[in-house]
C-alpha cells in the first residue's frame, strides 16, 4: 500500500512535468492547428537556460524560471515569424519545416555547449517522510508550480481580452478576422506563449534529469501522446491526458520496468485513438 | 510532340544514377565500393519511404521500425548460424528459441524479414486507417512508435544485444554461399533495379493512380467509390515489405545493426532525404538518398555537428523554395501548374 502510493506520488510529479511540457503544444495545436516538431527543442532551450543562470551565471533558480520563460518565449515568437507564418495553411510542409527548425536548434546546442550532458542542482533539498513513502520537496514545489502555472493559463484565456481572441480564432478564424481581431499578432503571441510554457517545462526538468542538445525527443513524444489522447479542445483534456500518460507509466513501470510501461502506455494510446480520434475527453464534434 | 520528347527528365536522372551505380566497382576503389553498396540499400528503404509518402500522403515519421524489423531479424538469423550467438549466452540463454530457430536458414530469414514488417504494417493501416486516422495524426502515432520500438530493442538485451546492438556479421551470401564484395555489390544493386521496376509499375497502374487520386483529395475518391482505408492499408504493407528488404540487405551489407539504425534518427534521416530530393518521383528519393548520405561520408568527419546544422538548414530551404525538392526543380511534361504552387495544394 504504502509503495503504491509512492508510485502514485512519483506519477503525479512526472504527469506535472508532462502537463507543463504538453500545455504549450495543445493550445498552439489548437489555435493554428500547427503540429510543432521542435517543441521538444524549445523545451532544451529551456533546460539550458536554467543551466545557463544557475551554473554560468550564478543566480539561484528561481531566477532561471522566468528567465527560460522569457528566452523560449522569444525563441518561439522569432519561430513564428520566420517559418511557421510563412507556410500557414499547409500543416505537412509546416511540420517538415519545424523538423528542419529542431535539427538546427539541436545542432547549435551542441555546437555551443558540446554534446555533454549538463547538470543542474536541485534548488530544494530535504524531502517529505510518510513512514516508507518519501517525497522530495522539489517534487512537491514542481506539482504546486504547474498546477499554478496551469491556472494562470486557464485565466489568461478565459479571463482576459487577449485570451478571449484567442478563443475567438480557435473556434473560427475567418469570422474573427472579420470581427476586426489581428489573427496574425495573435498567433505570434500565442505561439510565443506556448513556447514560453516549453520554456518552463524545460527549466522544472533540468535539475531532474539530464541536459543535453537531444534530449528533446522523449518530451516531444510525451507532449504528442497527451495531446492526442486529451485533445486540443480543453485545459481539462490536457489536465487528464497528462495525468493518464504519467500516472500510468509510473503505476506499470512500478510493478514491471519502465521500457515495458512507455510501450505499453503507447500501445493503449494508439489503441484509444482508433476509437476517439478527437481526443478521449473531447466534446462531441460541431 | 514525338514520344521521346514525352518521356520526363527525371528519367534520365534515374538512368545516369543506375548507369553510375552500375559501373562504379569498375573503378576499384574498395572502400568506397562497400560504401555505395550500403547507400544502395537506403535506396530501396527511400523507395519504400516514397511510395507510402510521395505517393499516398502519408508521412511516416517512423519508417526505420519496418526497416529495423528486417534488420533485425536477419541479423540474429545470421548469428544464431552456429548456435546460441555470443550476446545471448552472456545472460544466460542456454538454447535457442523456437521463432528464432526457425529464421536461421537463409531463405527463412530473408521471408520473414519481408513478412514481419509487411504483416505489421498491415495490421497497423487496418486499425488506423479504418478509423480515419490520417495526416498529421498518422505521423505523430509513427513517430511516438518508432521512440518504442527503439526503447524495447533496448529492453531485449538478450534477444537483441540492447544498447549495442548485434555486431560482428557475416557478408552478404547466397543459398549459404558467401559472396566476394563485386557479388554482393551487384546483387544489392539487381535488387535495387527489381525495387525500382516494381515501384514504377506500381505507381504507373491503376493502383498508384488511386493513391495519387488519395493524396490530393481523399473525399473525393470515396465518392468515386473508392475505399480509401483499404488502399492507404495496402500501400503502407507493400511499402513495409520494401522496407523490410532493405533491413534484410542491411545487417550483412553493414555488418552490424544497433538501436539507432531503427528509432527516430533513422526514420527521420530518410524523411530528410526524400524532402531535399522531392517526393512522388522515385528520382528523388534516389537522388536525395544518395546526395545526403555521399555528402554526408564527405563532409561530416571535417565539420560534424556543422553538417547536421547544415542538413536542417537545406531542409528548411527546401521547404520555403523548392517545396517539391530538388527533383520539384527539374521541367515535367504534362504538369498543369508550377510545382510551388501544387505542392501549396496538398494539405
């Protein structure tokens, strides 16, 4: 009982770290319908922002959230502009043109910072004790963080002007275009926005695991499966996607190995997707 | 207009590629012998790639799985040849098991590394396709498998030599014969002219029109009365198959198959190949093949990390100029728009 609920706890933090990772995919999936293959580069450039102010720089982490926030967010804005809005309309050419953009971004990774893996220190040592079950408070802070994080984006989209465009061009664009709303300013914003959530993910995750110029693909993945299985319609979706995707590759991974847990999670994802494409927890089709 | 006229330029690209490969060995240059052998073999994986993508639209982002499945399967039939291979025993496997026994001949192997990847792929079209799962949706779901099939060859180290893979392989043979590298050479390079005839003949039928028909407007075909799910189903089997083969050709040609020649690296490495050299046309896919991977050898050992920047660098202006890749580039007779403005079309 009490290893179950360490597994359950462990879940909970590797679904707050997929959540975050997957939150920027969904809502740039779900307003420009843009499937981004650097994501998982953006979320890099994150990690080695954090790297960057914490070990080169010196300053503590907390300093190093908004500042990988703000640097992938700038990343993705420059993104936008330069590649994704030049190809809109033409979701394969976008996605070969974002596969381009990550090999680039992998590449100048490990041309400036070398193909090591880098590492950052915890920013919170000590750890919480239930009798067996042991939770490190770090693991805490980053299940409190993105669940803040996760209500402050819920509340810039449905609680402000900028978020109600967005809604407004998710749900039709032409019209809003012709509501007078800039859909191009948006979308760079939003993409900013998304990345800028990448940013975060990266930075949470850094002192965590590894940091490297290509460890971006497992997060990709990860981002794409919570996305599908939660579809790109609601916070709620995403919220249980993730939770899914992690909770349940802990819980196998728990009673079998972790290979045999992210294969089998895939498997089920794959399985879930034939019978509801739009997303399990999507609402019925307009 | 005379019938010579008619016939497209990119056909004589495909003629001077095949009449190169064909008359390379002749130089007697060994090293680089071996290595056109192995680029040869990615032909055939970039044809298999070509058919399911620049004929049907389907971008599969995990295509090296197929690849990988032949590979694989040959490599362990090659060293389980005189009894438990070397990796196996290491943890403690004392016999050999029964699939495995049974893929140690030679034309068991090559069957079975033809079938597994066809019969996969066969029974992955059929669960997805059936239920309209398509575009983006079948390139995320290929992706997100080529990362498992990477992690569980990984897993089975004793089955699969895990992180380094199944080394020390035997040459290319035939009916238990070993060949001399001209053999070898010249049968890998028969089979890429069978891959190539059989492809063209596909894509030249009835068949390969409906597939075209499928990547332009898929809805429409239905009305026509097409089953789309059905054909999407077979395209991605035969081009499993193809892909199979190559991994087949791959393990002995290579000498070695590890984890990285079947997961997302791979895959995408030949999603680059047929993106720079264009899609739809076979030539490109041979072109771009060859292009990447002899620059490549030329390059990478000077400038390493530089030429994968590169590599993503020419992608991207392949996509923002020549969105048809290089082949995209070249006159086509019987086109009825600019090839930048049909590929601005496909969605």
């Amino acid at each position: 009982m009490e290893s179950f609920a360490a597994l359950l706890l462990n879940g909970l933090n590797s679904s707050a770290l997929i959540l975050i990772a997957a939150l920027g995919m969904v809502i740039i999936c779900g307003l420009m319908n843009v499937i981004n293959l650097a994501h998982g580069e953006l979320i890099m450039i994150g990690a080695y922002t954090a790297y960057g102010v914490t070990q080169s720089l010196g300053y503590p982490f907390f300093a190093a959230l908004p500042a990988a926030f703000a640097v992938t967010a700038a990343a993705g804005a420059a993104m936008e502009r330069l590649v994704v809005k030049r190809l809109a309309g033409r979701p394969a050419e976008t996605m070969l043109a974002t596969f381009g953009v990550s090999v680039v971004l992998q590449q100048l990774a490990n041309v400036a910072f070398g193909a090591q893996s880098k590492y950052v220190a915890i920013p919170i040592d000590g750890k919480l004790a239930f009798g067996k079950v042991v939770v490190p408070f770090y693991n805490l802070f980053t299940i409190l963080f993105v669940a803040a994080v996760t209500a402050g984006t819920v509340l810039l989209l449905h609680r402000t002007k900028f978020g109600k465009r967005v809604r407004a061009i998710t749900q039709n664009r032409e019209m809003a275009e012709c509501l007078g709303i800039d859909s191009s300013r948006v979308d760079t914003f939003t993409f900013a926005f998304g990345s800028g959530l990448a940013g975060l993910a990266g930075a949470l995750a850094a002192p965590v695991k590894t940091v490297s110029p290509f460890m971006g693909g497992p997060y990709l993945v990860n981002s794409f499966m919570t996305s599908v299985v939660g579809g790109v319609a609601s916070f709620f979706g995403t919220s249980a996607g993730s939770l899914l995707v992690g909770e349940s590759t802990a819980l196998i991974g728990g009673v079998s190995n972790d290979v045999l847990a992210n294969i089998l999670v895939l498997l089920l994802i794959i399985a879930a997707i034939r019978f509801r494409p739009e997303g399990l927890f999507a609402k019925e089709r307009r | 207009m005379t019938r010579f006229a008619k016939i497209p330029a990119a056909r004589y690209l495909d003629l001077a590629l095949f009449l190169a490969l064909g008359l390379f060995p002749l130089t007697g240059l060994m090293f680089y012998t071996q290595l056109l052998q192995k680029y040869m073999v990615f032909l055939i994986f970039a044809y298999s790639l070509d058919l399911l993508w620049g004929y049907a639209g389907l971008m599969d982002l995990g295509h090296a799985v197929l690849f990988g499945m032949g590979g694989y399967l040959m490599a362990l039939s090659l060293s389980a040849r005189s009894g438990v291979p070397e990796f196996m025993a290491r943890y403690g496997v004392e016999q050999l098991p029964a699939w495995l026994a049974a893929i140690v001949p030679e034309p068991a192997a090559v069957l079975a590394g033809i079938l597994v990847p066809a019969l996969f792929a066969g029974l992955l079209g059929r669960f997805l396709f059936f239920s309209r799962v398509g575009g983006v949706f079948f390139s995320v779901i290929t992706l997100a498998l080529a990362q498992a099939f990477n992690l569980f060859i990984q897993s089975q180290q004793e089955y699969t030599g895990g992180f380094n893979g199944i080394g020390g392989l035997p040459g290319l043979s035939l009916f238990g014969r070993p060949l001399t590298l001209a053999q070898g050479y010249y049968l890998v390079f028969g089979l890429v002219l069978l891959v190539y005839a059989f492809c063209r003949g596909l894509t030249a039928s009835r068949f390969g029109l409906v597939l075209r028909g499928i990547r332009e407007n898929g809805a429409r075909l239905e009305f026509l009365g097409y089953d789309q799910a059905r054909f999407k189903t077979a395209v991605f089997a035969v081009s499993g198959a193809l892909a199979g083969l190559a991994g087949v050709l791959y393990a002995p040609v290579n000498g070695m198959i590890a984890p990285n020649d079947v997961g997302m690296e791979f895959s995408t490495a030949a999603v680059v190949w047929l993106a720079i050299g264009g899609r739809g046309s076979l030539t490109g896919a041979a072109l771009g093949a060859m292009l990447v991977n002899v620059l490549g050898n030329a390059l990478s050992e000077q400038f390493g990390a530089y030429w994968q920047l590169l590599l993503g660098a020419a992608l991207l202006a392949v996509v923002f100029f020549a969105p048809q890749g290089i082949t995209g580039v070249l006159p086509r007779p019987g086109a009825r728009s600019s090839p930048g403005k049909a590929a601005g079309k496909r969605a």
